[in-house]
C-alpha cells in the first residue's frame, strides 16, 4: 500500500498549480489512493516473457487514407457565387490580424 497523505496532496497541488477546497481535497486524495493502489497491483504482474507492444490493435497501423482521384472541381465563378463577399476574384474574410 503507498504512502498518500495530505501533504502528498498539497504537493501534488502545488506542482500543478490547482486550489482545492477541504471538500475536494478528501475526495482527491481518497480517487488517487485509489490510482496508485491500482498501479501497484499491476506492478505485481510478472511481464518478463512479455513482449512490449506499441500498438495494441493491429488494424491501427493500416493506412486508412484512400486513394487519390483526379475528380472535375467547380469553376471558379459557379464557386464565387456563393461567397458572401469578393473582392478581385477572391472570397474577403474578416481581418483577424491586427497592424501593430
């Protein structure tokens, strides 16, 4: 069992730069034992034949893109049509950055 106490918790606090309440620091405090109790069950488990795995489904090292197609595009008037503004065959948007 490891060793999480207040002053573990106000530490912990501290490093994150996070306030908590007499409330929330019992409910905390008592979630993180938790945690750690768990990851030290786990640290039980012997792993020594076990190979390290850095994906743990295989389909997630497929490509997942899909091929490239060469496809007709809009004309560029037929797409200035739905612009709400324009200005010398462009789409105006609002300016965002300012002139410092």
């Amino acid at each position: 069992m490891s060793k999480f106490d207040k002053e573990s918790l106000q530490n912990l606090q501290d490093l994150c730069k996070i306030k908590l309440n007499e409330k929330e620091i019992g409910k905390f405090a008592e979630d993180l034992k938790k945690i750690i109790d768990y990851v030290e069950q786990l640290n039980e488990v012997d792993t020594k034949n076990i190979e390290t795995c850095n994906y743990i489904l295989m389909d997630f090292q497929k490509n997942v893109f899909r091929e490239d197609e060469v496809k007709n595009t809009l004309d560029k008037n037929r797409f200035l049509e739905n612009a709400p503004d324009q200005i010398a065959s462009m789409i105006k948007v609002p300016q965002i950055l300012s002139k410092k």
